[in-house]
C-alpha cells in the first residue's frame, strides 16, 4: 500500500482566552491620544452588562468633579455608555458576541476584531468640544465548538496504494498540516494496503477539538471508498493566481485563465475546472469556466462591498477515482469613481438631534459646536479625497473637529459651529445644507442637510400692547360683569410663553384691587365682583401683571384703568329745599335777586342741567323771575315795593339732559327788603287843627299826641319826634317816642294867643326821612271867638317856619310902651290897665249866656275860673301829698272844617254839626259844655293846608317839606262877621267897651 497525502477539509480553529479586560500601558495611550486622539481598549465578548471599560478623563488627563466639564458619547452607543460626569466608559445591556459582529465575519485575527467610538468632551456651556476616537478591541472566547460541514463525509481512495509503514496495523492516519494561508488544514493518510476487492470502502470516526479551556469537539463519519488506480493527479501552472480587476466591470469580463496539465490520457487525462474553498460572495459574483479555466466577472463586483476576493480552484480530471489539483487566486478589486462622498450628521456633546432635526437653544454662545458632521467617500485614493462646506446665508460654519495627520482623505470628520447669535423669536428654524466633493474625475457631489430648530429660551418677558389701558365701563353693574379682557403676548415658546395673569395695587396707590375685581388667570378676562356707583368714585386704577411659566420667570405688566361711566340714576339736587332771598325794594329792573344752586351727581349730559321758574298757583311771579340756565341766578323783570308786596315765592325745576330725564324742584321765598323810600306821614293832628290850653294848666299837662305813621318796616319805620320851632318859651315838650306833647313851661299872660309848634317827625333809616308837622295850641281860658282862632290857624300856614308864633305878640309891645312912660305914669297906668283888663276879663265871660254886658259875670261860664276858698285847702292824701290833676285839663282842640264840607275828625266826641262853624272838643268838659262856636257864623270856611310827604329824590335827602303861604297873609271873606270895637292883633284879640252881639 502506498503512503498517501489526502486534503480533508477546512476547520476554523480559535483561540482559548478568559473574559477579563486588557488595556493597553497609559503612556502609550495618552501618547495615542495626544496625536490622534485615539483611545484603545480590550473588553472580552460575551460580557455581561456594565462592566467597567476604561476612563475617559483620567486617561485624557481631565480632573472631573467640578461639573464644568463633561462627557458624551458620540458613536459606539449600541455596545458602549458613559458616564456624563465621570467618564466612566462601560457596556450597555447589549451582548457582544464577536463572531456576529460585522466588522469581525472575515477576520481570524483575534487583534483586529474591534468596535470604534467616539467619545466628546464638552465645556461650560458647550463653549468648546473636544472629539475623541477610541477602538474597543473585541477578545475572543470559546464560545463556539468546531463543526464539519456535513456529518457524514466522503473520500474516495485508489486500490492497490501501498503503505508508508506496513508494520502499523492501522490503514488510516490523520495529520494537520499548515497551508501557505496560515490555516491548518487536516489530511488523511494512507498506511495500509487497499484491495478494492477485498474491501471497497471504510468508515472512520474524525473527531475535532479546539484548544479552548474547557475544550469544545464534534465528530463526523468519514466514509472512504475504494476505486481503482488513477496514476496522475492534474497540476496547476502557479499554486497562486493574482489579478487586479476594475470594479463595476460589466458581466462577461474575463479576469484570468488557471490552465493545468495531466500526464495522464483519455479520459484520466481529462481536465475540469471548478471552484474549491470559495465563499458564497465569490460563486455569485465570479464565473469559472469548467472547460477552459477561464475566470470571469458573473456579475458586477463593487469594490467598496468586497476589494479583494481569495478562494481556491480545483483542477479534476475524470478518472476513476479522480485527482485533484488546487491552487489559490487572488482577486485585487481596483477603485473608480463610482461613489458619491456621503455625510453623515450626529449629535455632539448635549445637543439632542433626532431624525435630522438638532434642537438649539437660543442661547447658545457663537462659535459652539451643534452637530458632528462626518464626511466619507468609500472609493479610495483621489476618489476619496472630499471636500465639504455649508451653502446658504445661515449662522453656521464648518470646522475640523480633529487636525491628526493619520486622518484618513476619505473620512473627515467636522463640527458644524454657530456663526452668529441665534434669536429664536426671529428665526425658529435653519435648513443647514451641507455639500461634499470628491477629488476624483468626473468629481461627485452629495449632500445633506441638517434642520437646526431653534429652541426658546425664556428671554422675553410677556408684553401688553398697551402700558395704560382705559376701559369704560357702566355703573350699577351686575357683580360678575367682564369689564375687559387684558392679553399679553410673550415671543418665547412653549412653556415660556404659557401665560397666567394676576392683579396688584397700582404704584401710584396702594390700594388693593382684590375686593372689587377679579382676573382669570389663564384668560386675562377682568371681572367686577362689586356694584360701582360713579357718583362714590368714577376712576379704580390698578396693575395686572402677566408671568410666564419659564425658568426662571419673567413678567410685564400694564396699568388698567376703569373709568366708570355714568348713567342716568341721579335726580337733579338743590342744595336746599327751600332758597330764601332778600332783596331791596326799588332794585332796578333785571337786576339779579338770588341764586340757586344745583347739582347732578351724573355726569355728561345726564347732568347738563335746564333750569324754569314754575309760576304759582296764583301767578303771581308770571313773567316776574326769570333764570339763567348757566349760573342759576335768578333775575327781576320789574322793580319791588316792599309797600305793594312784601314777598314773593315760586318754585324753580331743575331738567337734566338724561334719558328718561329727571327732575327737581326747589322754593324760592324772595323777601323784600325796606328800603327808606316813604317820609312818615302824620295823621294826627293837621296842620288847620288847634288845640286850645287854659292858662291854668299845671305843668306836665299833656297838649297834644301827634300821631305818625311810616310805610317803611324796621328801622326805617322806628319814628322818633322833636320839636324843631315855634317854642321859643319852652313851653313845650314832646316824648321823642310817643309823640306826647306836654306843657313843661308856666304859662303866663305873654303865653296867651296862638302857639304854632314845629313838630318834626324822623324815621331811623339810613338816609332818615322827615316830615313837619303843625301843632296849633291856642292859650286862652276860653274859645270866646272861634273863627277868629281859626283865621289865625290859616294866617299861620302862610308864615315860614322860620318865624315863630308864640303867644299874644302886642304884649312885647305893650311892654315896650310901658318901658317909656313907666317912670311918669307906671302906678296909675299900672292900676288902669289892671281894671281895664279884669272888666274886660268878665265882659267876655258874660257874654256867652246871657250876650255881652260889661261888667256883668256869669256864673255859669264854663270857660270862668273857679274860685276856690283859700281857707279850704285840699285835701292830702295820707302821703300828704296834692291830689293830682288830669293830664288833660281843660283842653279843647279844633279843627277848622274841610273844604268840602265835611268836618273835621275829632280825637273825642263831634261837639256841633254845624256846616259851616269849627267845632271843638272838650278834653275834660263833657257833654254838659256850653257851645260857644253857636256865636260865629262863617259862609267861607277856611282852607285846610295838609302836609304831605315828597317821594324821595335820588341823591337828596328824604325830607317832607310843608308848602305854605309865601306870605304870612290869612286869605278869606266873612259874612255877617262884625269884630265891632274888638282890637285884633294876628293872633289873639283884646274885647272894648262896645260888642255886637252876633245871632
């Protein structure tokens, strides 16, 4: 039997390791890191979750603690974590497994299976990143148990072999030989003779065993068929074939001819072609011709999936059993420009990016990394040489986010930076569109784009579009009412513009609005919880404040305003019920007289105000007042006299101009003031009228009361009386208050005859007014001749006042004459004149009963002096004082009778109705008196002078003055008056020795 070499088959033998962490030495990391900012590690696969991989800082040489600096995982984060603060670089949940890894299906290297991350570091507020490579490699363990690719194999050996060693008992041996590839390929060897005749086939148990710890095996069935002799085996030109070829070649494409010979003829010397140790990925894109051994493109090969292709071909000839050859190609696949560069954009530091869309804050700081932008192109050489920027006008720009000089043309790595400040409330969103170019020819382009959405930071306060709003807003509202509604408008977003809104007392007053109104805070509807009442208060002020829900906070606020409009709910008010107005009389026409005052509490023309003077029942003030609407003042159309009308009253309406109008009325009572417009008038006695005084009165004996009247009020009406002339004795006296004139003087001969006293009667206004008055006292014991009286009464209203008429004025003469015979003949004219003076004396007192006798008394005289016996005194009384006597005594007064031929008022009882005679009164007589006014007759009875007050003057003083006679001359006719031998003087009369009785 012949020693045989026979290949078996391929087995993938791995490595036995434990599941523990390898790193490299720090110093040569931190160098690693330092140049290419590559950090290596070793982790065994088929970990378990979190187990601890290495630090980041501590290897980079970073002190952590402080929060300033960070750590974010950037790539590798299916398999790998960090810790953000630490560095900490751990395993997720995710398993390892290194034989499912893709980067690991074609290694047998255990060094080269690996996982790439990369690693950021990021300062306060992300102001600067700094990127990190790092490669985790992946250890094997021994996880999986050798298999054969089929449980039962199949080898076919040729009879009649002889055997290396025929003293071994066994015919098979198995031995592991190594292939120029470095794999170990088990072969089957042949120690023993084979006689297909004895025996045509074996069945052998093969065992496999890795060098794992604990180790894994399988086993198969080997089953050896006998054939008979095939003497040459077919031999390959070149055990290795190598060719380069362009990827993307069209199918078709030869790539290179394997050719082999065998020695052998026929059909043993028949030569096939087919593929040996070849993957999937080399059947299906590879076509070998059986025939001719021409290798060529099935379909088209791309080299950035697969850039070289190793496999072996078997040259088999037909023989019986048939030999085999192998030999290994090697296909190079050679780059064109076929790829266009891509960009792949990620997330860098704390930047979220998801589906394309990075979420910027907005206040971010300019030149801050946002993405990581990764530009790759998979052709090779110049093909993969890119360049790339960022188009358009947007506040972004690419920078290298390493300058390591082993970086790779074809794979570059960026940070996309800010620019310029991004605003969220201009632009939200960017579309950063980033272009790559290759360097090959034609050269490719790509390009992606990045949507940056700006995210709001609460910068902006919420804004009112007002900073004072004014709102009017009706009184006598119903509690609850909306009075207005306040919107604030923030620019920010989302939370930040999520508004609530609130009241506070205004800055200008402390009070709180709280009671009276209300605010929804999410709405900004302002409500009125109270009932207002303008009228109280027409003006609230107060500030809402409008806070966003943003970190931190902002807020703005506006000042409301609510101005309370009126209505009509006030009825026009007087001041009083009731005005009371004092006025002068003789105001001139449309003088104001008063003014009244009214109010509204309303406002507008609810308090435009129409004021009318309502006449009264009696209309009495129509067309008298009127008033002006703007001022209420009240105006005259005539002019007062307090003597016509004392007081006047009416009412006055006051219209407000609302809608249903009110109304009100007020009373206006006008008094009229007195105004010293009316002289006193007397009424008692008059200027014709006499009174006649016995010589015997006592002293205090009251004469006369002159009686005055005023039609003023007040003081203008307070009359006070003084005697002003015709006293030149002093005779007499007047109250100044009653008007009383008595006697105060003693009346003696020179006393007899008319007195004509000047009686002035003044009021106490201001100016005062006067009026004279006439007071004829005729002293005489007797009326023996009363019209002769009565003619000097009249001759008295014709003389001045200025000159006095007092008394018998022949006396002073008499007394003149007597001076100048007084020495020669003063005794005997003194006894002459005496007797004369008493006979005449008695004559006329006689003369009244029984006709004038000389010398003869009557005894019956009223008018004759009662003799009273001295030697009776009068009784005292038990003061021992004198009897008083009657303030009248003896006192006749008369008055001369009216023109008309009425007579004269009296103050006592009528004592003659004779039309054509004065009559007298006796004060004290009494009815039984004697009529001596019978004796005198007079056809023309004398005029009556009166005097009466003179209305006022403007700018002179209110006086009456009496108009008399210019001439102190009696004007009149008797009849049948015959005066005889009687001497006359003006005023009083002395009897003669002769008398005519007159019937």
């Amino acid at each position: 039997m012949r020693k045989m070499r026979t290949l078996l088959g391929f087995v993938h033998c791995c490595c036995c390791c434990c599941c523990f962490l390898l790193l490299l030495p720090p110093p040569l990391w931190v160098s690693l890191a330092a140049a290419k900012q590559l950090l290596r590690y070793r982790l065994a696969e088929e970990g378990p979750a979190d187990i601890r991989i290495g630090n980041v800082a501590s290897d980079l040489g970073i002190v952590t603690g402080s929060g300033e600096v960070t750590f974010s995982l950037e790539s590798g984060s299916d398999y790998l974590k960090i810790d953000n603060m630490t560095g900490e670089l751990s395993t997720t949940e995710r398993r390892i497994d290194r034989e499912k890894l893709p980067q690991c299906q074609m290694i047998f290297d255990e060094n080269e299976c690996f996982l790439d991350f990369e690693v950021s570091v990021i300062g306060p507020s992300q102001s600067w990143v700094d990127l990190f490579e790092g490669r985790v490699i992946i250890l094997d363990i021994n996880d999986n148990t050798p298999t054969f690719p089929s449980p039962v194999l199949t080898l076919t050996v040729e009879e009649n072999r002889p055997a290396e060693a025929a003293a071994r008992s066994s015919v098979f041996e198995l031995q592991v030989a190594d292939t120029l590839d470095g794999e170990k390929q088990p072969q089957l060897i042949v120690k023993g003779a084979l006689d297909r005749e004895q025996r045509d086939s074996y069945e052998l148990s093969l065992r496999v065993r890795d060098g794992g710890d604990p180790a894994r095996s399988s086993q198969a069935i080997l089953r050896v068929l006998i054939t008979d002799v095939n003497d040459n085996s077919p031999r390959f030109e070149k055990s290795v074939y190598e060719a380069d070829l362009a990827e993307n070649s069209s199918p078709g494409t030869p790539i290179l001819q394997l050719r082999a010979t065998d020695l052998d003829v026929g059909v043993n010397g028949q030569i096939e072609y087919v593929f040996g140790a070849a993957t999937e990925s080399v059947r299906r894109l590879l076509r070998l011709d059986e025939t001719s051994g021409w290798l060529s493109v099935l379909h088209r090969i791309d080299r950035e999936e697969v850039n070289q292709l190793r496999f072996t071909v078997m040259a088999r000839d037909r023989g019986q059993p048939p030999k085999t050859d192998k030999a290994t190609v090697v296909l190079n696949i050679r780059d064109e420009n076929d790829n266009v560069p891509t960009i792949d954009i990620r997330k860098i530091g704390r930047i979220p990016l998801r589906d394309g869309v990075a979420s910027v804050a907005e206040d971010v700081l300019v030149d801050t990394p946002i993405a990581l932008v990764q530009v790759s192109d998979r052709d090779q050489g110049e093909n993969g040489v890119v360049t790339c920027t960022v188009v358009g006008d947007v506040p972004f720009q690419l920078k290298p986010a390493s300058e390591g000089e082993g970086e790779p043309q074809n794979k570059r790595k960026y940070f996309l930076h800010t620019s310029a400040p991004l605003d969220y409330e201009a632009v939200r969103d960017y579309n950063v569109v980033i272009v790559a170019v290759d360097s090959g020819s034609p050269s490719l382009s790509s390009n992606n784009s990045l949507l940056v959405r700006v995210g709001d930071t609460n910068d902006n306060p919420p804004m009112f579009s007002q900073a004072v709003l004014e709102v009017s807003f009706p009184e006598n509202n119903l509690p609850g009412e909306r009075v207005a509604t306040v919107v604030a408008t923030d620019a920010d977003s989302g939370k930040n513009a999520e508004i609530t809104y609130s009241l506070e007392a205004s800055p200008l007053s402390s009070e709180s609005p709280g009671g009276i109104f209300t605010i929804d805070p999410d709405s900004g509807d302002v409500s009125v919880q109270a009932v207002l009442d303008r009228e109280q208060r027409d003006t609230y002020e107060f500030q809402v404040t409008a806070r966003d829900k943003g970190v931190p906070s902002l807020q703005g606020s506006t000042t409301v305003v609510v101005r309370v409009a009126d209505r009509n709910d006030n009825e026009p008010r007087f001041m009083q019920d009731v005005f009371t107005f004092y006025v002068k009389e003789n105001l001139q026409p449309n003088s104001p007289v008063g003014m009244v005052t009214v109010m509204d509490f309303d406002k507008g023309r609810n308090a435009e105000l129409s004021l009318s003077i309502q006449p009264s029942d009696h209309d009495q003030t129509a067309g008298i007042f009127s008033i002006e609407n703007d001022t209420g003042t009240i105006f005259s159309t005539v002019s007062f006299d307090r003597e016509q009308q004392t007081s006047y009253t009416f009412k006055v309406k006051a219209v407000d101009g609302g809608e249903p109008p009110r109304s009100a009325t007020a009373t206006v009572s006008l008094f009229v003031m007195d105004e010293n417009d009316n002289a006193p008038t007397v009424t008692f006695p008059s200027n014709s009228s006499y009174t006649v005084l016995p010589p015997s009165s006592n002293m205090r004996t009251v004469v006369a009361t002159v009686v005055a009247t005023d039609s003023d009020t007040g003081l203008n009406a307070d009359l006070n009386y003084s005697i002003i002339g015709g006293n030149p004795f002093k005779l007499f006296e007047i109250d100044p208050a009653s008007g009383v004139v008595s006697l105060v003087g003693k009346l003696a001969p020179k006393h007899y005859g008319l007195h004509r006293i000047v009686v002035q009667v003044n009021d106490s206004g201001q100016p005062p007014q006067s009026t004279t008055a006439l007071l004829h006292v005729f002293v005489n014991e007797s009326l023996s001749n009363a019209t002769v009286v009565e003619s000097q009464v009249a001759r008295s209203l014709h003389t001045p006042l200025a000159q006095d008429i007092a008394g018998d004025p022949s006396y002073e003469l008499s007394k003149q004459r007597l001076s100048i015979v007084i020495g020669v003949v003063a005794g005997i004219m003194t006894v002459i004149l005496l007797i004369l003076v008493v006979v005449m004396a008695r004559y006329c007192r006689s003369k009244g009963k029984h006709g004038y006798e000389a010398g003869k008394k009557d005894h019956e005289d009223f008018f004759t002096p009662q003799q009273h016996d001295k030697a009776k005194k009068p009784k005292k009384d038990k003061k021992g004082k004198k009897g008083k006597q009657p303030l009248y005594s003896s006192i006749v007064t008369v008055e001369a009778s009216k023109p008309n031929g009425q007579r004269y008022d009296s103050v006592n009882e009528k004592l003659s109705d004779s039309p054509g005679m004065g009559r007298y009164r006796s004060v004290n007589g009494g009815p039984g008196s004697p009529d001596l006014a019978r004796h005198y007759k007079s056809s023309s009875p004398l005029p009556t002078v009166q005097l009466h007050p003179q209305p006022p003057t403007s700018g002179k003083k209110h006086q009456a003055v009496q108009d008399l006679p210019p001439a102190n001359t009696f004007v009149g006719s008797g009849d049948n008056i015959s005066i005889g031998s009687d001497h006359c003087s003006e005023y009083s009369c002395q009897a003669s020795s002769k008398y005519s009785k007159q019937v």
